[in-house]
C-alpha cells in the first residue's frame, strides 16, 4: 500500500487510505485493505464510499430493519467506536439465515461490512462507518432514531455555548429508558454522546479516545473546512465538569484542536448518578 501510493497517489496519503479503507484481518492478525476501494480511490484521486454503492448492502440493511431489537444495541456500540463481543459460527455467503442476531451479524462479515477478529466484532473503517451513521437514522431504529433526529440541534447548542441546553438535552436521551444507554458503564455514556453527536460528524471529524497533548481526550471534534471552531469533549461520571476542563488543560488536549481551528471549545460534561443529573461547562479558547 505504502508502495501503490508513492507511485500513483497525487493527492492521497497513506493516512487517507488506512483511515478509509483498512480495517479487515487475517486469522494472524495482519490487517487487509478494501482492494477495490483502494483501486477506485486511487484512480480517481479522492477518498469516497466506493465499495459500499454496489453489493449486498440493501439486502443487510432490510434485514436488520425486520429485526432490529435483536441488533439495534450492537450496531450503536460499533458506531460509537465500542467492539462487540460475540463468538459466530462459520457461516457461507450461500448458507446464511438471517432471523437471529447471530446470523444477522454473520452475514455482515461474510459480506465485508463488519471485521471480526479475536472474538469482538468492529465497524472496519470510515467507509463503513458513513453506511452505519444512515442506518441509525431509519424509522425502525425507533427512540435510537428519535435522538439521531435531535442531534442537529445538540451541535447548535454546543457552538452557541449553550451549556445548559447541552445538559438538558442529555437528560432528555437518558429520560428516555433506552436499556443499553441507561449509564450502567463508561460505555454507554460514550453511546449516549454519539447518538446526540451524530449530525457533527457532517462538519467534523469526531475521533473518540483521541490522542493529543498528554494522553487520551474522550472526544475530538476536528472542523472539516475553516470557519468552524474544533472541539474538545471530556466526561466525567460522579465528578464535576471543573475537574473535566481542567484536565483538557492540564494534560494538554488542547494540542492537536489548535492544528485545525483559531478557536477550540473546551466541553466538560458530568453525570452524578445519585441524583440522576447531567451538568455541563462550555469555555472558548483563542489560538
């Protein structure tokens, strides 16, 4: 690959390609490109959803909208960067049922649009992903989908520095008693917080547990054109948003923000689990 952009890649770095295209493995552990993405991105200069315009996509997708219970959770967890633990069974492109969870979930790395490897199944790359953030958008994701809906009105509140907005809004996803987004771990805090950022992902990159400065912010918001400012994203469970801002200053993750934009805001969020409230702290920073 390293080799294939020297040669033909203009203006495709080996960054871009791994981002969108790598993600697949071998029983070793080597990782595998998406070759005839890779072939399409390379002759056309640009990093797009080629793979996922042609194949069996549609068929999936109707699958999982005629059982979506069965995976609604695991397709939330994967969006939101969280494998999935899961033991499948061999199954053939010929062979597949697709009425249970685990047949469901076969056929989607039968068909490429899951990676499954050491037991946890993952969304492979940004190719998939894009495919996966629609789907949560389908009418039978029910209240999954009533939050994606609202998403666009949590990323105004979040450049408009709207804390308190920010915070009620959250109360309003966790007042929704949706089992897996009920704060039962970290996890499902970092669900909660996808799911109500979806729509960012349109101007932003969104990387979670994202390195930068000293260690690993929790979320990342990197502006895809200039104009808008990047965001810094830390939670904190029964804690306060104080010692969330202060550890985005402290530990530096302010560092990789301040490469994208002139202007970086720094988001602490808290949930205290003995009273059931979300509190948030919105700071500008000017570079």
């Amino acid at each position: 690959m390293r080799a294939l952009c020297e040669k033909h890649a203009k203006t495709l770095s080996y960054d871009d390609l791994k981002k969108w295209y790598d993600g697949y493995f071998l029983s070793d552990g080597r990782s595998l490109f998406n070759p005839r993405s890779v072939v399409k991105a390379l002759s056309r200069g640009v990093c797009l959803n080629y793979w996922t315009e042609t194949g069996p996509m549609n068929e999936i997708a109707d699958c999982i909208e005629h059982n979506t219970a069965a995976v609604r959770e695991d397709i939330v967890k994967m969006t939101a960067g969280i494998p999935v633990e899961v033991e499948l069974e061999g199954y053939s492109a010929s062979e597949l049922q697709l009425n249970t969870r685990d047949e469901i979930l076969s056929a989607m790395v039968v068909f490429g649009f899951l990676t499954y490897y050491d037991g946890y199944l993952r969304i492979p790359n940004h190719e998939l992903m894009e495919k996966y953030q629609r789907v949560l958008a389908r009418d039978s994701m029910g209240a999954v989908k009533e939050i994606v809906d609202s998403s666009r009105q949590m990323l105004e509140a979040t450049l408009a520095a709207d804390a308190d907005k920010v915070a009620m809004m959250l109360e309003w996803v966790h007042d929704r008693e949706i089992p897996f987004l009920q704060y039962s771990d970290e996890n499902a805090l970092s669900c909660v917080i996808t799911l109500c950022y979806l729509y960012a992902r349109k101007d932003f990159i969104v990387e979670r547990e994202a390195k930068s400065g000293k260690g690993y912010c929790d979320y990342l918001f990197l502006p895809k054109k200039s104009g808008k400012p990047a965001v810094v994203l830390e939670l904190k469970v029964n804690d306060t948003c104080e010692n969330a801002i202060a550890q985005i200053r402290e530990r530096d993750y302010l560092e990789r923000a301040a490469q994208y934009a002139s202007e970086v805001l720094l988001i602490g969020i808290s949930y205290d689990k003995t009273g059931k409230k979300h509190r948030c702290i919105i700071e500008k920073e000017k570079n």
